[in-house]
C-alpha cells in the first residue's frame, strides 16, 4: 500500500492538521522503460513551503489542492527499468508526500550513504546548505574581520551560515528565540555570541553591544521586528540576505514593519531577494566546499527527526514554533 | 559685505525659517598663495540636505550649529592666487552658502558657460544628472524592453531618470503629485504615463493598469505609501534603487511601512541604497554620456529658479512641498 499525504484545503493564517489529507491506495508497481520505483526514507519539512500553500504570486507555482504535497525527500530504488538508477541505490530530490512512487529519475541525484548519513543531504549537503553557503557567499560578499548577524540562527540554514561565516573569519552572532537554543549556537556551533529575542527587551541595544563595530552582513530568515532591530545597527554598505520571512508566512494582511529605505538609503546598503534555485549553476562547486569542510569537521550540523510518514503535516506546523534545532526532517 | 546662511539650530520634523540664520560680515580678501576669492552665482538646494541637518549617523558628517550650510555651488572667480583658475573663470562644486568665501580649490571643477548654462553644471551636467544616470545604470541594469517606475518623477533626479530610461528603450512610468505635473511628464520629458497619486484611490490597482507586464526597475525617490504600492506590482528580479525618502525625512518617529522582505524574497529582487559620491570613478564616464545626450536634444531639463541669496532657505522649504518642477536652483 501507498500512503499519500495531500493539500486539502489553503491554509488561512497559520496552518492546521486540517488543513492536509492523508489518503492509502494501492502501490502503482508497473514500471515503463526508464521508470523506477521509489520508497521514501526522510522527507524535508521547510518554511517555505508555506508559501506554496497559498495561491499568491511567488517564484514557483502555489501546491494544486487534492494534489500531494512534494519536498525534497531521500528515496531508495526498490525496483528499476532506469538504464542510470538499479535496485538499492539511493537517490535525492523533490518528490512528492508519498511513502512509494514512480519517478523517471528527472532531477534525482544519486547519493552515498557512505559518505554521509543518508539525511544529511537534505540538510548540510542538499538545499540547507546550499542556502546558506550560495547565500552567505553570493550576497553577503563576506571579508574577514567582518560582522555576521543569522536570524532564525539555530533553524537548518541559520546554524550553517553561521558555521561558514566563522570558517570565513567573521564574528558572528546568532538571533533565536530560546536559552537551549542560544547556548546550542555558541557551544555547538561556534558563535562569538547570542541572543535570545524571547527574553531581551530592547534588541537595538542588545544588538548594539553584541555588535560594537556595527552589522556588515544580515543573513535574514525571519523579518519582522528582529530584522527591524538590524537595521538600525547596520555599516555604510551593509549586505543584508532575505532568505526567508517565517516570521510572516502565516499572516493574513500585509505586514508592516519601520520603512527600511531610510536605513538603507543613509546606509548604502543592500537588500536582496535569495532562492537558491536561481544559483543552480553554482552548485557543484557548493557541493565540493560544503564536503570538504563536514570532511574536515569544520561543519557540524543538527537535525530534529520526526518518526512516522503521518507525522509530516505535524513536523510542518512545529516549524512555525520553532520547535526544531536546525532542519527538520520526518523519517519514514 | 559678504552675506552668509547658517544653521541656527537643528530641525525637529519639518524645518522652518527658524531654523536658519542670514549674517552679514565684512568680505575677507587677503589671499594667500594658492588661494582664491569667489563670488556665489547658483545655489542648489537639494532633499538630501535634510539629513544632514539632524545629527543622526548618516553617509556625510552632519552639519554644525551655527556654521554655514553648504551644498553645489557654482561661482565665478573674481581674484586668484591660485595656478588653475584665473580671474573670471567659473567652478562648480561644494561651497559655502555665502555670497562670497575664499577657497583653495579642492574638489572644484571649471565649468564652462558656453557649453551649457551655467546652472546646467547644478543640475542635468551635476550631481542631478550623475545621480539619474548612475543610479539607473549601476543599480537598475535596465535592459530595453522592461519597465521603469520613477517616484518624485517631476523632481531634478527623476525627469532625468524618466528620459534616460526612453534613451536606453524602457517602457517608463512617472509618479507626481500635481496634475500640472503629470501632464509635464509625457508632454515634455516623454514619459509613457504617468500617475497624479494625490489624486489616485488606489496606487496598486493604477500601477498595475499601468504596468500590466510588471516593474522591473523601481527608482526612487520618496520611499512611504507611494513605494508601498509599487512593491505589489515588482517583477521577478525586479531592482529598486533607493536613492532618497522625501516622504519621511521630516517624520519624528521612525516611519512603518509594510514589511518589504517577503517581496523581495518571493521576487528573488533587489533594493539598494544609492548615494552618488560612493561612484566618482564613474563620473566622468557619466559626465560625457550626459553631455552628449543634452547637445543632441535628447535630454531635457526644468529649472525652478529662486532669485535672490536671502530666499535660500525657504527655496530649500519649498521642496517639501513640491513646489519645484525640476531642479531647484537659487540665483545669488
């Protein structure tokens, strides 16, 4: 049997487990030439999958309702008529919320177990990674001895941007919102320092201070009122990456937040836009750096794994509370 | 007698008459080698001066209580000790509201009335016109085809940008807030269209009418509601360059709009902070282009020209208001 899980309806505001379907049908086993037979092994539960939940204009076409949803998932072959892909090899890529499917192997990737434990490469050396490094690197311009500020710091992308700003000689400071999570980022990750939103009352002073030279990079995954206290601390040619808006996602009318054309107007200073899709012809030499440097035990990385395929709408929404330390990931 | 502007105090929200003072002093003429004696013939005043009467951190060093203000000047020569300039000569560049004031010519350029207008070298052959060209090339990168909007479209910076953008073959649309000024946008400056927003209900829907294939270049100049609503019409990709914020200098608080990043992160777009001076190793590159187009007529300009050297301040009042169509020029 096939479990699927499937977009019932658009979420309103934040999204509930109503909002998703779980459906069992039997396995499609009949295989044409070049097909093959996927069974999923971990699937990737991302913020920015919220977007495609709602029907809005954005840089990929929103999840049709009554379809699956689909992510990037690590499958293993259990039957193949693919001339690149036999029986027990692993692949990676996006597929759909589905515990088996057939796949013709377009935009799969085959990945060592060896190498790396199998869930890595939806973390560190899949689109987690690559987030951070294309981001951090291609945006952020980044010379040593400059300042780092990662929101959503101890979320997937924000632990390993903050690990390659300290390979690349930054200082660099974290923005999360529990102490387990503040102390996580200077003892595990290697932060020069942290705060803790949920507990700070003025973040301009306590960025202030954390930042005595002033704030060169911005990596942002979270906007609101954190990225609102980073502008008033940033450097003439300040970089600041918008990687994500979690804090947003889920509201219902346009958020506001202070005008941030003054500061960058005053400031010379940079906002840009970043999907990791669009520096796809970076890749492979993304993939070498991030390898070389888990290799070498300069990358750590944490992963909160959630057991069960019907637990993935679930592991979606814990998002949203932070209750993961870096990626999610459901095992299957 | 040499008469000289200062600032008295510094403004809190809109500035006044109070704010500055008028002194008059004995001419100073003992020259010593190197130096000379000029005397004041065109006074820009300029938005950005704003700024730089608050003493918040900012990309220039404000300026002082109780010195004299200074900005684009153009002067003639009337007593030289110095190699380069000779009695009669005029120079352009960063001077002293002063009617007259000894200088050793740093940062001066001569400046040539026979070329163009003397006041031409305050505005479309000065920093006015670097700033359009600049901005719009080095942020903008418009490829022919796509479509420019320009906010503060009939102030000195965006009648220039609007015409550079028909040189370079965009589909350009103009914000004002007159119909007098509209109507001078496509009649003089040949803008495709252009949008009175003091007259406009809904901003969004005008500019989605407007621009029905999207904004690919945003320039502008007055930050506030108006960029607001430009934000729900961007294009993938689309680049904004902030190059000033009329709409919220004179604010008291800091001004809230709504919040940019998911914009720009489901846009994969840019916003970036211009200020001409950071480019100088551009301007003669720029300065030459200018100077073409303007000798073959395909560009354009409009002076607001205030008489008199007492008028300076409420000259440089008025631009809050919009009285000025094109660059604001005071004649001493």
């Amino acid at each position: 049997m096939t479990k699927t899980i499937l977009l019932k309806q658009r979420p309103v505001g934040s999204p509930t487990l109503s909002d998703f379907e779980l459906r069992t049908t039997e396995t499609e086993m009949n295989l044409a030439t070049g097909e093959m037979l996927l069974e999923s092994t971990y699937i990737s539960v991302d913020p920015y999958l919220r977007g495609r939940m709602s029907d809005a204009k954005s840089y990929v076409a929103p999840f049709e309702v009554g379809k699956p949803l689909h992510s990037g998932v690590v499958a293993k072959v259990i039957n193949s008529q693919h001339n690149n892909f036999k029986e027990g090899d692993f692949v990676s890529g996006m597929l759909d919320w589905k515990t088996k499917q057939i796949s013709n192997g377009d935009g799969l990737l085959k990945v060592d177990g060896e190498k790396a434990p199998l869930s890595a490469y939806l973390g560190i050396l899949g689109m987690t990674g690559l987030t951070a490094y294309l981001g951090l690197t291609q945006i952020g311009k980044p010379k040593a001895g400059e300042t780092l500020v990662v929101s959503g710091a101890a979320g997937a992308v924000g632990s390993v941007v903050g690990q390659i700003g300290k390979i690349l000689g930054l200082k660099v400071i974290g923005i999360a919102g529990t102490d387990e999570k503040v102390t996580m980022l200077t003892s595990e990750f290697g932060f020069d320092h942290a705060i803790n939103y949920n507990s700070t009352d003025d973040m301009v002073a306590a960025l202030k201070t954390a930042c005595p030279n002033g704030v060169d990079i911005y990596f942002d995954n979270v906007g609101g009122p954190i990225s609102d206290a980073v502008l008033f601390n940033i450097n003439q040619f300040a970089r600041i990456i918008n990687c994500g808006a979690i804090s947003v996602y889920n509201n219902t009318e346009v958020p506001k937040s202070i005008s941030v054309q003054p500061f960058l107007v005053k400031n010379s200073a940079l906002m840009q836009g970043f999907i990791v899709s669009n520096y796809a012809e970076k890749f492979p030499e993304a993939m070498k750096q991030l390898s070389i440097w888990l290799g070498e035990g300069k990358l750590t990385y944490t992963e909160t794994v959630v057991d069960g395929f019907e637990n993935t709408p679930q592991a979606f929404l814990d998002l949203f509370d932070g209750k993961n330390k870096g990626k999610m990931i459901v095992k299957v």
